[in-house]
C-alpha cells in the first residue's frame, strides 16, 4: 500500500484543535513521528489542503498520549506544535488548552479506568516535565462532553474540565526567575522574564505603545510593533540562559495593561501572531507575575494579597480565570505554589488519518 493508515481522534482542547494520538501508533523515532505529524496536518503549506490542519497555529497542534511508566503520573501527553510554512515540527513548549483534552481522550482509550461521576487523571507534559491533574466529568463511568461551563473563544457550552498544576515553577529553565530578577531591562523596555507553566517575557502594554485592550487583527497588523517585541523576545530568551529564539516558540511574549473588569488587560503571542483568546500555560504565567511582588504587573493587576485567587484575564475574546495559589520558598521569598484553570473540550471526530508510507519510512 502507499498509505499507511493511523488510528487517530480530532479534539478542541480549549480554545485549540488538532489531532490525539496514542504513542503506540506512531514511529518510535523522534524524526520519523515528525514526518508522520506534518503529513497528517498537511504541512508545510499555509491552507493545509492535503491534512488535518486548521490553517492556524491554534487549531494546527497534535497530542500524543501514552501509559506512563513510572512516577505517580498516570498518563505522559507529548506536545507536537507543527509549523505551517515550513517542515518543522516543536517539541520545546507544551499546550494547556490540547491539555484539556488529553483526560477524556486517556479514559475513553482506556489508560484510566473511568469513576463514578468525576475522574482525576494525572498527567505528566514530557515537553516541560510538569505535572497536572485533569478532573473529568464521568457520569457512570463514561465521558460526557455535555455541561454548562463556557469558556471565551468557544462557541457554546460543554462539561468542565478542571485542571490544576501542581508543580508549574522553573519547568524550562529550572528556576521561577530565570534571569534571578523581578524586572529587566531588555532592548530598552522594562520586562519580567518568568518560568511559570511556561516561560514568557511580560511586558507593560504602555511602554510598548499599547493598551493591551487591543484586538488581535489590530496588534498583527502593527508591522513594527511586532517585529519589536520579536527582538525583546530574543534578547530576552538569550538572558534566560534559553539560546537564540529565532524559529521557535518559546519563550513566549505578552502584554499586561489596566483592566476594565478584571484583574488585569493580557495579550499573548504565540509569538509572531497573536493569540485570539489566551494559552492556559501563559495565561497562568501572566497571573502568577500579578500576583508576585517587583514584577511589571505590579501597580497595574487589582488583585488581593489572598494566598489563593482567581484572577481574571481580560484577552481578546473575553476572559479566562486562573487560580493562583502563592507562599514562601525555603528562603522565605514569594513563590507560585499552584496553579489552576478551568477548560472545556470536544471529541469531533475518531477514525483513521492516511499518511503516504515515505513519510513513516523516509524515502
């Protein structure tokens, strides 16, 4: 045969989509899966005519799902973020919103036996090392998508996922603070360079020349003002001791400025777009810098000196809530204890992906 065919399910994770797959089902090697994934979305090309894809980074992303071998987890989710105009596939980030949907999609392949009434998954993200629990709404043992949680960016209601981060801080770099500073001056612009789910360089929207209220279609058109925070970016992810960005997704970069009802106005780049709604790993990373002291949020987030809030996002879409939990290290300074946030998911579609064979074989 010239196609090889892989049993796959099509998900919205959150406010994302792309395609779950058991590790099993894929090639073993890190390249070869590589190839496969591109082929399955049908990249490299903008409109992904001949795949899976979506046509944007946020509903072109893939999760690959496995039994885990040791640790208290149960499950490793492995991220893929294909690129769209080009043959490359990242594995440095992971994705909380696909996140989302890696607790069903586990129960229903049968790696978790399914409880009555909610089911607590662990789950491990091989891409970053963190672990998080997915609580999944298992009415008599079986997943329902059914409920009436909404989130921004999803049309619709459906049933909540809960998923809670118990380990978020210093994932890539090992430390909170990679560059051991609240604050940075960074080409000029005052950043908080932070490790927190995810490692983003946060800036003040009005130092950028912005409110951080803007739309997404109006900050992608600012030719320069994108091509400006590119370079904070990259400065900044070489002070972290993270190398030269260019051609990857992380760090990412955001903008807080004041808020109208919630904590605090955010914009997230995914980076060299901006995000429609928010990323639960950033958007937890952004609230956790409102919550810390020193940090560019300070003075601008309202938030509480409570040990554990929801702080609310205002994003492009809507809003986004994350519940921040924050005490002491063993020095005695501030820290990010947990993080959590609330998501939704989707099962579109389960069947079988064609891929043509030189893709799993490399001819």
């Amino acid at each position: 045969m010239s196609e090889t065919a892989i049993p796959c399910t099509l998900m919205r994770g959150g406010t994302s989509r792309g395609p779950y797959f058991l590790r099993e089902h894929l090639p073993a090697e890190r390249e070869a899966m590589a190839r496969v994934i591109l082929a399955a979305v049908g990249s490299p090309d903008l409109r992904q005519i001949d795949g899976l894809g979506g046509a944007t980074t946020l509903t072109t992303k893939v999760a690959i799902v496995s039994k885990a071998s040791g640790g208290p987890e149960q499950v490793d989710y492995l991220f893929a973020q294909p690129a769209l105009d080009r043959a490359f596939v990242d594995w440095g980030p992971t994705c909380g919103n696909m996140l989302a949907g890696v607790g069903p999609f586990a129960i229903e392949n049968g790696l978790v036996p399914a409880e009555d009434g909610e089911t607590r998954v662990l789950i491990r993200a091989v891409n970053t090392g963190a672990l998080i629990e997915a609580v999944v709404q298992t009415p008599g043992r079986r997943v329902t998508y059914e409920g009436d949680a909404a989130i921004a960016g999803v049309p619709g209601t459906a049933a909540p996922i809960l998923l809670n981060f118990a380990d978020a801080v210093g994932g890539a770099t090992g430390r909170m603070l990679p560059t051991g500073n609240p604050r940075d001056l960074v080409e000029g612009v005052e950043v908080t360079c932070l490790d927190i789910c995810m490692p983003v360089v946060i800036a003040r929207a009005r130092d950028l020349g912005k409110t951080g209220r803007e739309s997404a279609k109006a900050l992608d058109a600012d030719r320069d003002f994108m091509a400006r925070i590119e370079r904070i970016r990259r400065a900044a992810s070489l002070a972290m001791g993270m190398g030269d960005a260019e051609g990857r997704v992380v760090p990412k970069f955001a903008m807080v400025g004041e808020p109208e009802q919630g904590a605090v106005a955010a914009r997230y780049f995914t980076p060299l777009a901006t995000h429609e709604a928010m990323a639960v790993t950033g958007g937890i990373c952004i609230a956790s810098a409102c919550k810390l002291p020193g940090t560019v949020a300070e003075g601008i987030a309202r938030v509480t000196d409570a040990a554990r809030e929801a702080v609310v996002l205002e994003h492009p879409t809507g809003t986004m809530e994350a519940v921040i939990t924050t005490g002491r290290d063993a020095s005695g300074q501030p820290t990010i204890l947990a993080g959590g946030t609330l998501r939704t998911a989707r099962r579109i579609m389960r069947g079988e992906v064609y891929v043509p064979r030189r893709a799993w074989e490399g001819s």
